[in-house]
C-alpha cells in the first residue's frame, strides 16, 4: 500500500487520473464494497497534495444515488453517467476480509468494472495469508482476471533505509527488524515516527547518550 501510494503521487503523467483506494479490511459483502468505490475516489495530484475533502463532498451524492449490486446494468449506466470510466480502483487487505465474503464474488465486481466501467484495478494482497479456499478461488480467475502479477518483496535494507538515514538508527532497525522479520512498512514507519518524536524531546543531550536512548526506541 506504501509502495503503490508513493508510485502514483510520484508520476505527474496520471496526476489527474481519479484513484479511489478501498481496504475489504472486515467487509462482508459485494454492497459494502461497491459503495466505497466512488466516495473513496480522489486524483492523483490532490493525493500528493493531500486534498480529499472537496471531491468527496460532491461525489457523496452519487453514492447515495447509485442502484443496489444485482443491478449491475443501471450501476454501469450511473458510474458512466458521472464521468468515472477510466477510475484507477486500488482494493487493498483482501486477505483481511470478513470470511462472509467470498472471493469469487469480489473478483466478479472486480471483472465488472475492468470489463464494463473501463477501469484499471489493482489489488493487493498478501497470498500467504488468504484462506485454503480462497487460494483456490485465486487460482481458478487468476490467468483470466488478471493481466500482470507485481511480487513486492524488499529486503529488510531496502525497506529500513526508506525511514533511517543515521547510519547507527539504520543498523540497529535492520537488526531489529530482520530478527523479528518485519517488512510492514507501517509498522516500520510508526517506528521511525517514535525516534523523531523521542529525538525531539531529547535535544539537551549529548549526542552519544542521545543515541543510545534512540537506538532502544528501535528495540522497543
């Protein structure tokens, strides 16, 4: 998610692509999810600007408006209607999806938009999490839905130097971080946060002791 956010605000060329990211994190049904779509949607350039109340207020209308899932004929008709065909819909936690919804009922909205709406989809998962039988529903849409495959997977270092400059903060999180074998990058970030914040606060000392006390921040 870290990754796919900073690679669109990063390239002026879709700056005014509209991008509407959905996490299924809990959801149960197609309906929960559908309706997320459009709120959700924001471009690009306003993302690395951190602009999203104004477009939501006036898409917000359009959500309310839009007709129950079974009717995917009138959704298509509405979502075309408000201009929104070449969406860029970025679906993220599939894995941390409520197990009432089934995959192969996502994977179809997901083929509805890409097939009908004109959307570009990306999704992002982790495999190894999903259940026995959504690997298996994976599986059998895999070679049909989907076009190309991105394996994410840095190195500790790759992903320590992203937030540690210090050389001695970048050592002890690549340390810290390859024994627990933690790549989230939140959770690496959150981490980062604390030793600016604990950084601040400890200004008055010297630098050796200062660098202690933060390189326990890490381990903590």
């Amino acid at each position: 998610t870290y990754f796919v956010k900073h690679y669109l605000q990063e390239r002026p060329i879709i700056a005014n692509k509209l991008v509407s990211f959905v996490s299924l994190f809990g959801l149960s049904d197609i309906e929960d999810i559908r309706r997320r779509i459009i709120p959700s949607a924001i471009s690009a350039k306003k993302l690395r600007d951190g602009k999203t109340t104004g477009w939501l207020r006036r898409v917000l209308g359009l959500a309310r408006k839009l007709p129950k899932v079974s009717d995917f004929e009138a959704a298509f008709q509405a979502i075309k209607d408000y201009e929104t065909k070449n969406l860029l819909i970025i679906f993220d936690d599939v894995e941390r999806k409520s197990e009432r919804l089934l995959l192969k009922d996502f994977l179809g909205l997901v083929n509805f938009f890409a097939e009908h709406a004109e959307c570009k989809i990306i999704i992002i998962l982790n495999e190894d999490q999903l259940s026995p039988d959504d690997k298996k529903e994976l599986g059998v849409f895999r070679e049909k839905l989907i076009d190309r495959e991105v394996l994410f997977a840095p190195s500790y270092a790759d992903n320590a130097k992203l937030f540690f400059h210090d050389q001695k903060l970048f050592d002890r999180a690549l340390d810290v971080f390859t024994r627990v074998e933690c790549r989230n990058l939140r959770v690496i970030n959150k981490c980062h946060l604390a030793v600016k914040e604990f950084e601040k606060e400890l200004s008055a000392l010297d630098a050796e002791r200062r660098q202690a006390i933060l390189e326990q921040v890490i381990v903590l």
